[in-house]
C-alpha cells in the first residue's frame, strides 16, 4: 500500500490454514458437490418414477371409467339419455370417493359433458386432443394448468365403447404437481437426514485419515527438525506411514546424520585451530624455564668437574629450583594436551567457575596474557551447576577469552561474571577493546566471518561456540548494550539439582 509515494506496509495479519483444514475444506466441497449431483439425479429419477406412475394410474382410472359407462350405457341405450346420465353421475360419485377424490367425467361423442363429479366450472373446457379419443384412438393423456387456480393437472381420456362403436370418452383428472417436489415433501427430511450422515462420515473418516497419515507424521518431522534447529543433532524419525512420507524421514535422518558429522568435524577443526594459537604460545612460553633449567644444569655440571665446592644449600636450592621449573613446563603441556585430546562429550553437572578456572589456567602461559587481567565475579567458590561437557564448555570460554585478549591487543582488564535468572544461568565475557562496529555486529556469528588480519584466524570460532551453546538448550549472543568493548553472555538452563541457593563444591 502505498500514500503520496511513501510505502506504508500492510500490517494485516493473514489467517493461514492448516494442512488438515486445507484438505477437509476441499473434501468438504467435494463431497457436498457429489451429494447434490448424485442427489440430483436420484430426484430426477424419482421424479420420472413417480411421473410415471402418475400417468399409468391416471389411465388407469379413465379406462375404469370408460368400462363402467360402457356397460350403463349398453343396458340403458342412448348416452345421451336421461337414466343414462342419472345413473352415470351416481357411478361417477362413488368412483370419485373410492379413488380419493379424482375428478370424473363423461363426454358424448360430440364432446357435450354427460355426467360429472365433482361439477365442472364452466371455465373447464376439454383441449382438442378428446376428439382423437371419440375418434377410436386408444387412452391419451394431456397436462394443463387448473381452471380454478392454476395449478398442474393431468387429465386422461378412455373412449366408451357400446358394441363395438365409440359413443363418447371418459376423463379423470388428476392433480399433477412437480414430481420432485412431491418427493421432496414426502422424504425432503430423510434425505437431508441422509445427505448430512453421508457429510460426516465422510468427513470423520477423512478427519481421522488425515490425522493418522498425514497430520501426525508431519507434527513428528516438525518436533525433530526444532530439535535439530536447537542443536540436538541426535534426532531419528521412524514413520511407517505412507511411502512418501517414509522417504521423507528418512532423508531426514540422512539429512541430521550427515550434519552431526560435519558439525563434529568443524568443532574438532576449530578446535585443533585454537591448539595451533596456544602451542605457538607455549613454545614461546616454555622457553624461559628451559633457559632457567639449563643455566642451573650447568651449575651443578661445574660444581661436579670442581669435586663439590657449592655448598649443600646452594645445591640443593639448584636443584628444587630445575624440579619447580620442570613442573612448571610439564603443567603448561599437560594443560594444552588435555584441552587437545578428544573428550567424552556426554553432558555432565558442571561448576561453570571450574570451566573458568580451567579455561584461565591454559590461556595463563600464553604471551598475549601477559597483560591481561581477569577477573571473576562472584569470586565465591561455585556458581549455579549446569548440565553440560566441560570440554566444549572450556573451547566456548578459551575462545572468548582468545577473542578478548585479542580486541584489546594483549592489554586491558577481562571481565568474566555469571549470575542466577529465572532458572537460567548467565555467564557473561566483557572486553575493553574497541567493541564490534555495529554495522557488523549482525554478522559475527556467520561462519568464516572474522575482523582479524588474513592467517590470524577462521571466523569458525563464534559460530561454532554457539553451536555448542545452543545443543544444550542455551544461547551465545552479543551484549548490545555493553557500555565498553564487546560483551558476550552465555545463556543457559540451571541444572535441575542446581535450583535456589545449592551450588557444587569445586
């Protein structure tokens, strides 16, 4: 919509159906246009059934009375006469009253009325079709609209036969309404009654059917593909529905199967990228324990070749300080190896500061750290447990903090807090870099996508840390608000044992 050029948006919200009611719409209008044609014709039918009948009884009841007048008029001679016509209006009565109240009537052969019943109106004239009944021709039928108020009637003719010679006709007049009509007033409520049966149980059936084999298997696959959309890469659907829907899950599987491969692949290749960035700086790190070893080696070498003139104080101040060094070397290497080595990655009750801790000790060799104070509130001795690996919790951490140093360039204060909301645990990694431009900060989480110079990183490493985040039902997501620097809070659910003030001991 637009108003004087300006685009207005149309902010209308759009009802959008169902599957299921999409399908029992149309089923619906379907079915209803089956009933009325299938009704249709069978009203048709009916109809015609009931024509037929109507004009077989109309012929009937002329010839019955073409008969009777026969044998009155055979007995009393002229039709004309007067005992003919006192004894054919009394016969004409009582065939009336036997037959429902048909009208009946006697012609002469030149169409003068003998005898009727009930009485006709003046205004009731015979169509010329009678004459061809006078004439010898055999019972003929013909509708016309009544006299009195219009409606259909049938009228039928019977010629009176007295020794072989047509004397006159016989008419009965039956009312004639539309013979669907007729069947809609004798059986209008049971075929409603029938058309609204077959309605539902169409439906019903459709209903069900739908549910069953269509509706059920897709809310499966739309509960797995959330799932999946949250992290949890474990989903399998087992449908034994119909083919379709069959290969459907099962592309699916192949799908989720083929995506945890490569998710695991990523996190164990921006894993291996991190040990790359500590090994450079432990390397440079150890370097001044071994320099330190090797000065008190030689030492104690020149003390041997002079046959022991340290005194004992001396030497052994030597050698607790190579023994210290040694520990300090083999500590740093153990340290990076145990966060390099695949890890059993099962979710476990983790102190998320004993992930800190772990994650300050590997980074405390490094030479970017140096100058790069962090700090950790509350300093208590746990915070709320969560239900995670601590192994990828400490590659999520090692990289924020590898982010931090970096923004700051190896100077500056690193903020690390966590705090209790709402059954949600919040850890949050604030920096007091430069911060991300906001242009950019929509695309820190995209794959590949880094500030760093060209060899300085992946841009794997915020995508991959949310993954991880979110597989256990939480969130990495930027701060906006952060007055300094970039500040980026980890979001997840508190441990089910870790409710109110209970905490894991260190």
């Amino acid at each position: 919509m637009t108003k004087q050029g300006v685009a207005i948006p149309d902010n209308r919200r759009r009802i959008r159906l169902g599957l299921r009611a999409q399908i029992l719409l149309g089923l619906a209008a379907v079915t209803l246009i089956a009933i009325l044609t299938t009704g249709f014709l069978a009203l048709w039918a009916a109809g015609n059934t009931l024509r037929a009948h109507r004009e077989t009884e109309a012929v009937t009841l002329a010839s019955a009375a073409a008969r009777m007048a026969s044998a009155l008029v055979d007995r009393h001679g002229e039709i004309a006469s007067y005992e003919s016509r006192e004894q054919l209006q009394a016969a004409l009565s009582s065939l009336s009253e036997r037959s429902g109240g048909i009208g009946f009537s006697v012609l002469s052969a030149d169409h003068s009325v003998i005898a009727a019943w009930p009485p006709r109106s003046a205004r009731d004239v015979d169509p010329p079709i009678a004459n061809s009944v006078v004439a010898g021709i055999p019972p003929v039928l013909q509708y016309r609209n009544s006299p009195g108020d219009g409606a259909t009637q049938l009228l039928a003719y019977a010629g009176i036969e007295v020794k072989g010679r047509v004397v006159g006709a016989a008419r009965a007049v039956l009312d004639a309404p539309a013979p669907v009509q007729v069947v809609l007033r004798r059986s209008g409520w049971l075929l409603l009654g029938l058309v609204c049966a077959d309605a539902l149980l169409v439906l019903s059936l459709g209903y069900f059917v739908l549910t069953q084999m269509v509706v059920r298997p897709l809310r499966e696959m739309e509960r797995a593909t959330a799932q999946v959309g949250v992290g949890d890469w474990d989903q399998h659907i087992d449908l034994s529905g119909p083919s379709e829907l069959s290969a459907l899950a099962r592309a699916f599987n192949q799908m989720t199967s083929s995506l945890a491969t490569q998710r695991e692949q990523l996190i164990r290749s921006e894993k291996l990228a991190s040990v790359g960035q500590l090994a450079a700086g432990v390397a440079h790190e150890i370097g001044n324990p071994l320099a330190a070893i090797l000065g008190y080696v030689d030492i104690l070498r020149a003390d041997a070749a002079s046959a022991g003139r340290l005194p004992d104080a001396e030497r052994r101040d030597a050698l607790d300080r190579v023994k210290a060094e040694t520990q300090r070397i083999n500590r740093i290497i153990r340290d990076l190896l145990e966060y390099s080595r695949p890890s059993h990655e099962e979710p476990s009750l983790i102190d998320p500061l004993l992930v800190v801790r772990s994650a300050q000790a590997l980074l405390a060799p490094q030479a970017r750290f140096r100058e790069v104070r962090i700090t950790v509130t509350p300093e208590g001795s746990s915070w709320p447990a969560v239900m995670v690996s601590q192994g990828r919790m400490t590659q999520v951490l090692v990289n924020l903090l590898l982010n931090a140093a970096d923004a700051m360039d190896g100077k500056g204060q690193v903020a690390v807090t966590c705090e209790s909301v709402a059954g949600r645990v919040r850890i949050a990694v604030g920096d007091e870099g430069p911060g991300i431009a906001r242009e950019l900060r929509r695309k820190v989480f995209d794959p590949f996508f880094t500030t760093k110079p060209p060899g300085q990183g992946t841009g794997l490493g915020l995508s991959i840390s949310r993954s991880i985040v979110e597989s256990y039902g939480g969130t990495l997501e930027q701060d906006p608000e952060a007055a300094r620097g970039a500040r980026f809070v980890i979001d997840l659910p508190a441990a089910a044992s870790s409710s109110g003030t209970q905490e894991l001991a260190p």
